[in-house]
C-alpha cells in the first residue's frame, strides 16, 4: 500500500480505524486476539512512518474537543481485574505541544470550541495498541477527544478540522471497534459490519457521509453499540479524508468474542 498524492501534488499520510481489543487483552497474548494482535504489529509494513500520530480513543469524552499538551503523557489504566503486570505496562512516547497548538488553530478555525489539556494520559485505547504498532515509543503522540454529544456529524467536522496534518506526514488514528455490545447477536453483527463494509468501501463519497450521519438507521445498528463512542473514532476519521473523496479499503476483518470486527485504511 503506498500513499497516493492529491491534486496539487502533496503526499498525504494515510488515516486508519483500527479496532483495539478488550483492555489490556492484547498485550497480554489473550488467545482469542491472536489475529487483531498480528494485525497491529505488521501494520506499520503498510504505513509509511508518522512524523507523529494523532489517536482519537474510544475512551476520552469531553463536553468540547480537547487536546493533549503535555510534553510527557502518564498512563490511564482505565480497566479492572486483569492480571497485576497489565498495571505495570508503560508507554513512554513523547506528547508534542507544539503539534497540539496547532491542532486547536486548526479545530477552532473549523468553528468547533476546543481546549489543550497539558494533565491528559495514555488511555488503554492509546497505549494498547501503540506499545504494539510502534513499540519503539519514538513517534511523538497527541490524543483528541470525543465529544460527549455524540453527535455524528460534529465528529466528521472535527476530522475535517484535522486533514491539513496529513500533509506533514501525521497519522490519524481511529481507535475504537466497529462491534462493541457483547449481547448483540452473530447475525445482528455481520449485518452492520455488512452495512459498514459497504458504506466505506463502495458508497459515493457524499452516500458515506450521510449514512455515517444517519448510522443509527443500519442494520442492527443499536445491537452493535449501545453506546457509539468506540464507532465515532470512525466518523473522525472519515472527515480527515472526506474532501479528497477517499473511500476506504477493509485492512482487517476478524473474529474477537466470536464477533466480527473491521478495520479500514484511507489513502
């Protein structure tokens, strides 16, 4: 997979939507995470390196959209009843508060109120899956949140906001799961990822925006979240792309809790 340039010539990095696991799963070698593990550590094969990585987490809801600024970011442990070492794990990537600064210019020219928030950590939707993409921590890191509306299209606004970086080599990160409701059915789950499948893959540029607006009318969609915040990472995602009319390529399909789970790249 290479990077493909737009029309006045400048390469843009590619934005990805991984799913990240269950808590500290992953890292702990869960069996049932076999092929969503080997799928993130060769995933930096198919990337050309980040200058630095933006991750927008399932796991940070803000009231408005905020930014980490702090130069040397702790580690949120937001789990329980794991094993003791899953509580000993340390990412120690650097956080850039310049990239930070930049990124509020950007979001707050888009119109949306944001704020930097120098305190904010490495949550497991963070750290889980960089610590095996890019064990090295040598890729300066800076998180963006939610936001607790939950509105859909605020989320594509917010990724629009965000484009302009893929043309400094940064990488926007999706992390979250395309299913995340453990009482949804087999069936309910491989008609939304169906659905999904299909939005992102063979819909005109504007049918992706709609129905990611309106996603709440797929297929079982409240089967597959009861709650969106771990599919609105995707939303972001598909804004930082949207105006160059990318639709995306499924880089990951897999089985996790005997439920299908995707995992998509835009050029």
């Amino acid at each position: 997979m290479s990077v493909r340039t737009n029309s006045v010539g400048k390469d843009l990095m590619p934005v990805i939507y991984i799913p990240h696991g269950g808590g500290p799963m992953p890292l702990l070698g869960d069996p049932g995470h076999k092929e969503l593990i080997y799928f993130l550590k060769e995933l930096p094969n198919i990337l050309p390196k980040p200058t630095a990585i933006v991750m927008i987490s399932a796991h940070w809801e803000s009231e408005i959209a905020s930014i980490s600024s702090g130069s040397q970011p702790h580690m949120i442990y937001d789990y329980g009843g794991f094993p003791a070492e899953s509580y000993e794990y340390h990412y120690p990537a650097a956080g850039n508060p310049d990239l930070a600064e930049k990124i509020a210019t950007l979001v707050s020219q888009q119109g949306i109120e944001c704020r930097l928030d120098p305190l904010r950590g490495y949550d497991h939707g963070t750290f889980v899956p960089l610590m095996l993409m890019y064990a090295n921590a040598d890729i300066p890191v800076v998180q963006v949140s939610l936001l607790q509306s939950f509105d859909p299209a605020q989320h594509i606004a917010l990724g629009q906001a965000l484009a302009p970086l893929r043309e400094q080599g940064v990488l926007i990160i999706g992390s979250g799961m395309s299913f995340h409701y453990s009482q949804g059915s087999e069936e309910d789950n491989q008609q939304f990822d169906d659905w999904l499948c299909h939005t992102l893959v063979n819909s005109t540029s504007q049918e992706v925006t709609q129905q990611l607006i309106n996603w709440e009318a797929a297929p079982a969609a409240r089967n597959n979240h009861r709650r969106e915040e771990h599919l609105l990472p995707l939303h972001v995602c598909w804004g930082a792309v949207s105006r160059q009319h990318r639709l995306a390529e499924k880089v990951f399909s897999g089985l996790l809790f005997n439920r299908r789970i995707s995992g998509f790249l835009w050029h």
